[in-house]
C-alpha cells in the first residue's frame, strides 16, 4: 500500500484553518513601521483622554507613557505598544505550544516558554473518564511531549491552567520544535495568517505555531520552512519581507500541492501502529485519541 | 592607578584637554551579546563596560522568590584584564558593594510587580577600567535592559562628577579618580527628573555638592539622548540593497519585452 495514503490526515494541512491568534494582521502591518515610531522606555506617547491602556504603558496624571521598547499603537479608544521584545506572559485564551516536564497524579506540569509554568488537569487533558487512583496517566501524555494547546486560565500570581479541550488542540508528535521572540510571532503569521501559510504552501510542511514563540513543524522540507522563519525574526521591522522569503523559498522538490481527496477527509483518525516502518525521529505510535477532532 | 603627585590641571584645562563640564568620548551599542535578551557595550574614554541581561525568567533557589514580585539581580565585576595590574577574579567587597549600589539604581525604575516569583539578572563586566567605571556599567545596563523588554518608568543614565585640585569637573577618568578630592557618583531617570543613586568619597561643602547634582543632570540627559539614539538607530529600517536592485532588473526587463 502506498505510503502517502496511509499517512495520519494531519500530514497535509492545507485549507485547514488553525487557531490564530487575533493581532496578527494589525500587529504584523506594524512591524513594518518600527523605524517611524519606535519608542523607548519613558518615552510619553499621548494624553489619556479617557481611553483604554494596554499591558505595558502606564500613566502619571493625564500623561501616558511607554513602559517597553515597542511601537505605539494609537486609536480613538486605546493606546497601547506592541513591544520589540519580552518574555512570553500566559494571556487567557492564547494558543500555545508547552512540553510535558512532569507527569503528576491529577494532571501535567507543561512548559510553556515563559517564566510561569503551566498546569494541565486530567479532566482537561483527557475527554474520557479517568480514575486517577487506579489510573498513570503518563500512558496519555508523557515528558518530553509536545502539545498544542490553549491557556485556560491565569491568576493575578501568574499561575496558568491550560486546556486541551479546544480547537484544534492536539499532541504534535514527530517533527521538531523552536522557539522564537514571542514578539515576533504575528509578523510570522502575518496578515490574516498570509506569511505562514505562504510558507506551509511552499515548503509542504505542517506547522503550528504558538503564541508563546514556541513552533513546531514536521516535513521533509523542514529546514528552509525554519531558516525562513528565523529571518523573519531577524528582520521583522523591514519592509518587503513577504516577497524576500517568498523568493527564498522557490520553488522546492517533493512538495505535493492538497488534492481534492485530501482535502475533502473528515472522518477521525483510525488508531494506528506504524509497524516496521521507521520515521525520521520516532516511530509514531497513535493511541486512541481522547477526543473527537472537530470538523475543520 | 597610581597616586601622583603631579598638578590634574594645567593651564586651565584637564591633562586630557577637556573643559571641567566635558564628557570624553563615549561609544554605545545594543546586542553585543547576541543570545542574551537583552545586551549593550557602552564605552566613556577608555573605560569600557558589556552587559548583558537575562529575564523576567523563573527564579531558583526558591527561597528567593517573591510572591507579590520579581527581584533584579545585578552582578558587577572587573575583567581580570581590565587594568594594568590584574585583579583576582571572583567576588571582591568592592564588586558585592558596587553590585547592591547599582541594583538600588534600577529598583524604582523596573517594574517589578508585573512579575512576581521571577528574576530579571543583569550581569555587568569592565572590560577596561579607567575611571567612572559603575557608572559606564550602568548606562549599558539600562540599555540592554530596555532591548531585553523589561517593563521600566524610564531609561536610567549615569554619569561621575567630582573635585579636582579644587575644580569641580564631570565624567572622571582613571587618573582623576584615584586623585580628586571628592569623587561622586549620580544615576537618574533623566524624563523623571529624578535621582536613583548618589555616592560620594571624599569630602565637598554643601554648596559644592549641589553644584555638582546640577552638572551631573546636565549629562545625564545629554547621555540620555545619546542612549535614546543609539537604541533607535540600531531599529531604523535598512534599505534592502538586493531586493531594490532586483526590482528594478524586473521592470527594466519587463519594459524591454512589453
């Protein structure tokens, strides 16, 4: 049997959409302006006149100031920055890419690239009843693997909750990781998802990308998708960045474009042992999943 | 450096030529060390100071952690090389006493509540010393800790001021500093208006200490505008030379065949 028809639905991810997160569009036009607006820490930006403020401004009086180096964003109801740098904070709602680092008894302690760690419970991880007493979870998820996920909850301490039970969340097995400024991650994205489709198009690779900075891709063209994704990195403030990596990608071989059949398959997955056929990094082993995928 | 005996001032001018009020030339750049988050090597003169800075980020042992905030850990330390007669590398109580001085230079300028139970670490090293060297450090270390993205009031900037053979002077070099009267140290939020650090050795009136706050704000804000601009060009867009180049191949083509 031909391989390629075997292979697990998610291989080729074209037309699917993937949780983005919302500022990629204005944040990524913006990107583009740095060198018009940029300010400094203490830098004033404006007059409150009662509108909104975002996370890293702060205000003295009626006086509003940057608190970050970023560009600032100004509009008739809020001013904010979008920061140049920074560490990734947990944001409710965000999806994002964590690594298992501890199996416990009633959930997961998962790594979310930031300074907080994140906590998953088994009733979130898992959609079918587990007793916990009876029950090592790790035969669900165990450390070292790599989930894409969303943030269920933060406290004001930071402590963060995440949550599989949401769209398109899912364990990422084979493939590779890398992390990224999480500043630069809706410049990846780009407008309305256009850089890193771009990129899955033309490199044929699956990638998913969190807000934390955190992506993961799996593809036998893997390391131009990433070279292209560290240049945006390096050159997020540039114009002229879109058609510089869609010139460095070209066109690149075994690339296969999204045929009718596979586009038009819905049905979950079957659970499946790879047996005797070796992947690159490891054997991929499909438990049954916890959860029925939604249709995309 | 040796003590001398010698005049520091002669014929009206500095044994460098600088007026009393003038800084020597100074040199900043950011991302001088590429995998911090944030970095800057800032030189006055001959002395010269790398930083590089680390965080928010999780905080181990976990006794030092603080619940409602982040802590900021500032590492001062000369490079064994960076004077003419090697300094024994390790802690100092020199380099512990300068460390606390300038990690009380940033506390009220980090917004360190943002971030409880973390750590942002500031690691400041003297490549070469010749005067004024915490100072240096702290100027880059305010640099590198707004290209890191740490949430801050404003910009810290820091300059030396002190007394001469009974001249009050700013930005003292090696030679000045191991001879003056009075050697004071001044670091400011320069938009604030406000002081952050203030030491002093030596002895000064009243009168001569307040003239001196007043020439150390003067520099401040002109290290001020330095810092500003060298953070703000290094993010100013650079024209892809090969992108416009091959642009404009493309229309001269398509001209030719249309």
């Amino acid at each position: 049997m031909d391989r390629f028809e075997r292979e697990p639905r998610e291989e080729y991810d074209y037309g699917r959409s993937e949780p983005q997160p919302s500022d990629g569009g204005e944040a990524a036009e913006l990107h583009e302006h740095a060198h018009r607006t940029i300010v400094i820490p203490g830098e004033y930006i404006d007059d409150k006149k009662g509108r909104k403020l975002g996370n890293d401004v702060y205000e003295e009086g009626e006086r509003v100031f940057a608190k970050v180096l970023g560009i600032p964003v100004i509009s008739e109801n809020e001013i904010k920055i979008i920061p140049m740098s920074g560490v990734y904070i947990p944001g409710i709602s965000d999806n994002v890419i964590g690594v298992i680092t501890e199996v416990g008894i009633s959930g997961w302690t998962v790594d979310i690239n930031s300074p907080y760690i994140a906590f998953l419970p088994v009733a979130d991880g898992v959609d079918e009843f587990v007793d916990t007493n009876r029950t090592d979870i790790s035969r669900f998820f165990d450390v070292g693997d790599a989930l894409f996920c969303k943030i269920s909850k933060v406290t004001k301490n930071k402590t963060t909750r995440v949550s599989m039970r949401a769209m398109g969340a899912r364990k990422l097995l084979g493939g590779v990781l890398m992390r990224v400024k999480p500043v630069k991650i809706p410049r990846i994205i780009g407008k309305g998802g256009s850089m890193i489709n771009m990129i899955k198009q033309r490199t044929g690779c699956v990638i998913y990308v969190g807000k934390n900075g955190v992506i993961w891709l799996r593809g036998d063209n893997k390391a131009k998708a990433i070279e292209a994704i560290l240049t945006i990195e390096r050159e997020s403030h540039t114009t002229g960045l879109t058609d510089k990596i869609a010139r460095m990608l070209g066109d690149l071989p075994g690339v296969v474009q999204p045929t009718a059949a596979a586009a038009a398959e819905t049905k979950p997955v079957e659970p499946e042992v790879e047996s005797g056929v070796e992947v690159e990094e490891e054997r991929i082993e499909r438990p049954k999943p916890a959860w029925e995928p939604a249709n995309f | 450096m040796a003590k001398t005996n010698d005049k520091l001032i002669v014929g009206g001018k500095r044994l460098d030529g600088r007026g009393f009020d003038e800084l020597r030339p100074i040199t900043m750049r950011i991302r001088a060390v590429e995998k911090a988050d944030g970095s800057a090597q800032v030189s006055f003169g001959d002395t010269e100071a790398i930083v590089s800075v680390y965080g928010p980020r999780k905080l181990y042992p976990r006794f030092l952690q603080e619940s409602e905030r982040g802590i900021l850990r500032y590492r001062y330390s000369m490079a064994p090389f960076s004077c003419t007669d090697r300094i024994s590398p390790g802690n100092s109580r020199r380099g512990t006493e300068i460390s606390k001085a300038s990690r009380l230079a940033f506390e009220p300028v980090a917004f360190l509540d943002d971030f409880p139970t973390t750590v942002v670490d500031v690691f400041t090293e003297i490549l070469q010393a010749d005067g004024s060297t915490r100072v240096t450090g702290i100027n880059a270390a305010s640099m590198a800790m707004a290209v890191a993205g740490v949430p801050m009031r404003d910009l810290v900037a820091a300059c030396s001021v002190g007394k001469i053979d009974g001249q009050l002077i700013a930005d003292l070099n090696g030679i000045e500093d191991n001879n003056s009267e009075a050697d004071v140290a001044v670091a400011m939020m320069p938009t604030k208006d406000r002081v952050t650090l203030l030491q002093m050795d030596g002895a000064l009136t009243k009168d001569e200490l307040f003239t001196l706050l007043q020439m150390a704000r003067k520099n401040c804000r002109k290290i001020y505008e330095m810092q500003k601009a060298a953070i703000k060009e290094s993010f100013r867009q650079q024209p892809d030379v090969a992108a416009v180049a091959e642009a404009a191949e493309e229309e001269a083509a398509k001209e030719s065949q249309g």
